[in-house]
C-alpha cells in the first residue's frame, strides 16, 4: 500500500512512504481473520501491549479484525519499567473494550538472576554501581557524522544524579545484554502459556525498521505465530495509528526500549539515527535507489547515505541469522497439514 513509483525511472522523494491507511488496514485484518482461523487454527489472538505505538496499532488491529472478545492483551510490567507504560497500555485496553490481564514479573527475572547477573557486570566496569543506581547501554557516536566502529558505551547514575560513561569490553557487554533479554523471553514465555490455555495464536509486533533490521530477540520478542505489521515502516505505523484514532498520548510517543533503568530512545541504543530517516534509507536501499538519489530525498550527504547504507547492509546480515530456523544435521521432512 505504498506510494509506488510509476516506474523504475521514477524519483525517489519523501512520499515515498505515504500509506493508504485504509487498504492496509483491510489488508492487514483479512490477513489475521485468515491465518488465525485456517493456517493456525486457532480461535483468537495473544498479545503483549505496553503502551507502544506498534502494539497499540496491533492490538487495535486485531480487535477489529476478530472482536473484542477473541482479543488477549496482556500487560507484562517489571520493577523497573517506567509506570507510563502500565498506564498507558490500560488506556488502549479500556480504548479497544478489552479486559487486560496483569502478569507482573518480576518475580520470575529476579528467581533467574536477570537483574544481580546485569549488575554484577556493570560492576566490573562501575565498582560502586549498587541499590538506587541506574542505567542504559548505547551506541557510540552518531552515524552520520563520521565512519565508526560499532562499539557501546554504558552510562550510569548515582542515587545523586551523577553520571558517569565508559566505553564497554566485549565480554562485559555481552553478560548485560544477556541477562537484560530475559525480559524479553520471560514475556513471551508468558503469551504462549495463556495462548496454549485458549487455543490462540500469538502475535508479534515489530515492524519493518525491527524486522527487516534485526531489533529484537531471539526467542523474546521476535517469537510469534503471525507478525501483522512487519511490512510497515515505523512512520507508516504512525500514519496506521492516527488513522485508527488511537489516544493522542499513545499517537504521540516516541520509540524507546523501556527495558533500561535510565530513559533510552531506540535510535541511541541501535538505529543511531531516527526512525523517520532511516525509514525513508530503508525503503531507497530496498528499491535499488542508488546513493545519489537517495542523498537528495534524504537531504543528506553522499557520504552520508554511504555509511547509512553499509549500516543497513550489516544489520540484515544480523536480522537473517537471528530469524533462521535451526541448523540439521540431516533433512528432516514433516507431513503437511491436513
């Protein structure tokens, strides 16, 4: 439903990603009416809601596509995660006339060492790092500016507000991500557990930039039974959100991962540029628009588009090995459904 160039010749501008909201939106709810009913056989839908514009755009879209009462949102909160999320994902509930289920857990995370495993890390950078501290990982530098090697920095505060960052060892790095993912799987493990109970299927949330990018993770949220709008850039998501006449407070928030202790915008923990223009760098990387032409709709420089271009070339890369099923030793046929 994308504003289609006319032809191969055609230039390549801003609107190239103006969406016909209406026919995405049939598009997209025949879609799940569909693959709920005869591909899964299931007889409705579970999902996470946070608040978020892509899961509000989601759970909306399956409300309208099975009702109200065939329509699991569940809200997941933790210790850590800011109580805007709680209130707003109660918004879209009370918004959609869905009954939400609460499943706090943090029970679950603190029983795995999700947050003693993260802070024992974080101490190995930031000795004194302890009770009332927080925290955020991100990316070095800003893509645009100057060719970079991907590195991320750890930034803390004091209890007193001051802050401290320091570029973060590889093995250091990896023990935080680690245990900060079992948020992720803890929520997804919990979807599945009430989408086995009613015979439902689970449905994923991330769009296209996530996607196609590799923003999520592996057996967390990157595991769903159908991914209703992965096909739509962020902005597209927000063009869907204003369409469906989501609460202007939800409409009106910004991309963040919600999983650090201090704020954290998506485009600082992994896009390193916003999501409007690597939306657009995206949809000219995808066409074959070459880096001239895509430099001109995206008002930057040649040199720019060049490294925002490797950059995509390198998290595709990341995407496709995350999403790919499990290596067999021999191949192994399964019958086809009945």
């Amino acid at each position: 439903m994308l504003n289609a160039l006319s032809s191969p010749l055609a230039q390549f501008d801003s609107k190239a990603l103006d969406l016909d909201c209406a026919a995405a939106a049939r598009e997209i709810e025949d879609a799940i009416q569909r693959i709920v009913a005869h591909d899964l056989r299931r007889q409705g839908i579970v999902l996470g809601v946070s608040g978020g514009i892509d899961s509000s755009v989601c759970a909306t879209l399956a409300v309208r596509a099975l009702g109200p009462e065939r329509v699991l949102c569940i809200l997941m909160p933790e210790k850590e995660n800011s109580p805007k999320s709680t209130r707003l994902g109660t918004l879209l509930c009370e918004h959609l006339g869905v009954t939400p289920v609460m499943e706090n857990i943090t029970g679950a995370l603190e029983a795995l060492g999700c947050y003693e495993r993260r802070d024992n890390a974080i101490r190995r950078l930031f000795p004194e790092f302890g009770p009332g501290w927080k925290q955020k990982i991100g990316l070095a530098g800003n893509l645009l500016d100057a060719d970079r090697v991907n590195y991320f920095t750890l930034t803390v505060e004091s209890p007193e507000g001051e802050r401290q960052t320091s570029r973060m060892p590889v093995d250091v790095y990896l023990d935080v991500v680690a245990a900060t993912n079992l948020k992720q799987r803890i929520r997804k493990t919990v979807e599945y557990t009430h989408a086995d109970r009613l015979n439902y299927a689970v449905l994923g949330t991330p769009n296209r930039l996530e996607y196609e990018l590799g923003f999520f993770v592996r057996g967390g949220d990157g595991l769903a039974d159908l991914k209703p709008i992965a096909h739509l850039y962020k902005s597209q998501v927000y063009q869907m959100a204003a369409y469906l006449g989501l609460p202007a407070e939800i409409q009106a928030q910004s991309p963040s991962t919600d999983t650090y202790t201090l704020p954290q915008s998506q485009e600082e923990f992994y896009y390193a540029l916003p999501y409007d223009t690597l939306d657009l760098a995206l949809c000219a990387y995808g066409r074959g628009v070459g880096e001239e032409e895509a430099a001109e709709a995206l008002n930057l420089s040649l040199q720019q588009v060049h490294r925002v271009y490797k950059d995509i070339t390198a998290k595709r890369r990341t995407s496709a090995r995350i999403l790919r099923d499990a290596h067999l030793v021999q191949p192994v046929s399964v019958g086809e459904e009945a």
